[in-house]
C-alpha cells in the first residue's frame, strides 16, 4: 500500500531553491535511506512529506489524499500518531546569529574582542560554515547546526586530532542524537 508520495515538489525558502521537482513514493513496509551532502535537503524533504513545511509548487500524498485537503489538526494527529520524526537538534541560542552563537563562550568570558571573533570566525571557515555567520539556528540544516554547536564547543584551541576536542565532539553528537 502506497503511504505517502511527494510529486514533482519544488521547494524553496526565501533566499534557496532546496527541492527541484522530486518524485519518491514510501510504500507501507519499506525501508529507505536518503543521502546528500549537508544542506542537500534531505530534512526540508521529511518536512513537506510530513507535512511540517508546505510545498512551493507540486504534490504530496499521504494515504491518497492530497495534503492540501488535509486539515493542519488532522495532519497534527497523523504526525503524533501515525509517522514518527527523530529530528536532528541542537543546542543553541535561537535569538542568536551562527556567529553569535560560536562566540558565546567568550561573550560569556566577556572576551568578545577582536581577536575572539577571528578565533570564532577561523572556526567557522575550519568546520566549513563560512558565509552561514549571519544567519538564524532556525534558517540552518542539521548538519549546519551540528557544526555551529562545534566552533562553539571549541573554544580553545586543541589539536586537531587531540582526544579532548573528539571527545568533545562525540558527546556533543551523543546529545544531538538524544535530543
Ligand atoms: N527555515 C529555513 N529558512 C531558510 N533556509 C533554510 C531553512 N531550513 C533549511 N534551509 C536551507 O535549505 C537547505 C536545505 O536544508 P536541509 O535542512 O533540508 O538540509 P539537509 O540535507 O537535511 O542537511 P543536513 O545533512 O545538514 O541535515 C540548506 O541550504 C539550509 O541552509
Ligand atoms: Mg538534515
């Protein structure tokens, strides 16, 4: 029996085209696996699937019926009831900016000057989130905020291959995959 089915759905945000007309169909008793790079979007698809995010143009099914004729109470249910999300999340501050947020420990240690926002900002080129410092926790993918958490996380310099900053980084995963 066919579950739910996305058809030709483009989504966009306001400044990123995310999907460009996918099709996938999730019949009852199937396992699938979704890979892509970070930011690929492949959570922005779960959501139009699940009728968390509304579609840009194009169709989503679930058991048969179009969601757009499914009621936000009645999809609310399905989504308790029925389909289960694990969601990737993290721990930051959402009324703070990606850079914002990788300088807190040294807003906190009141030594947000010059050199700690370089420091913040290296870090952010190191783990790959450079041109993401102005932007909300709520405007980036999972991964995208996994990797914020990190600059923040690393608030002084280690090895890279030190066992400290791997341990740091594994428990910060731990809770993620907790949260
Ligand atoms: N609410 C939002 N507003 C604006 N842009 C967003 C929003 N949510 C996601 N994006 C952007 O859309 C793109 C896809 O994000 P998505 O969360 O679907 O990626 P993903 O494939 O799940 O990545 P990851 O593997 O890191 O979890 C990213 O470029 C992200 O920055
Ligand atoms: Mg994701």
């Amino acid at each position: 029996m066919e579950l739910n089915r996305a058809e030709k759905v483009i989504k966009n945000y306001p400044d990123t085209e995310v999907l460009k007309g996918m099709d996938l169909t999730v019949r009852e008793g199937e396992f699938i696996g979704i890979m892509g790079k970070s930011g690929s979007g492949k959570t922005t698809l779960l959501k139009v699937m699940g009728m968390i995010e509304p579609v840009t143009d194009g169709k989503v099914f679930y058991e048969k019926d179009n969601v757009e004729r499914i009621s936000g109470r009645e999809a609310a249910r399905i989504r308790r009831e029925e389909l289960g999300f694990i969601f990737q999340e993290f721990f930051l501050m959402d009324s703070l900016t990606v850079l914002e947020n990788a300088m807190l420990p040294l807003l906190i240690g009141k030594k947000a000057d010059t050199a700690g926002k370089e420091r913040a900002r290296g870090f952010i080129r190191k783990f790959g989130i450079e041109g993401l410092e102005e932007k909300m926790p709520s405007e980036l993918s999972g991964g995208e905020r996994q990797r914020t958490a990190i600059c923040r996380a690393d608030d002084r310099p280690v090895r890279r291959d030190s066992k400290a900053q791997k341990d740091r980084i594994k428990s910060l995963i731990r809770r993620d995959s907790k949260a």
